[in-house]
C-alpha cells in the first residue's frame, strides 16, 4: 500500500515515518521517497492504522489507490 505523505523535508522525517509504520506493522518493508512524499508499505495491515501513526509522527498521510 502507498501513502502520500506530507511534511517530510529531511531524513530525519523520513526515519520519523518509518520507525511510526514500524509500530504498528512490525514485520513490514517500508520504502520512503522522501523527494516524492510518498510511503509504500508492504503488507500493510490496515490504511487507517498506518496513517494513523504517520499522523502521530506529525505528519499528514493518505492512503493512494
């Protein structure tokens, strides 16, 4: 699943990203494009759960597709 996310302007946010998807999808791959804005998570195991740890990172996230 990929998630357009909006905030992330250094790898510092991008580590923030991942280590938020990680708590909540442990076992998943997580690939940030930080120039894109976008988070691919791989299995995600819910969109809302996913954005909603992005969120508590403070950033703002939309699952695409």
């Amino acid at each position: 699943m990929e998630f357009k996310v909006e905030g992330m302007t250094c790898g510092g946010c991008a580590e923030a990203v991942r280590r938020a998807v990680r708590k909540v999808a442990p076992e998943a791959a997580v690939e940030v494009d930080l120039a894109g804005g976008r988070v691919a998570v791989s299995p995600a195991p819910d969109a809302a759960a996913v954005a909603a740890a992005i969120a508590r990172a403070g950033f703002t996230a939309r699952a695409l597709g």
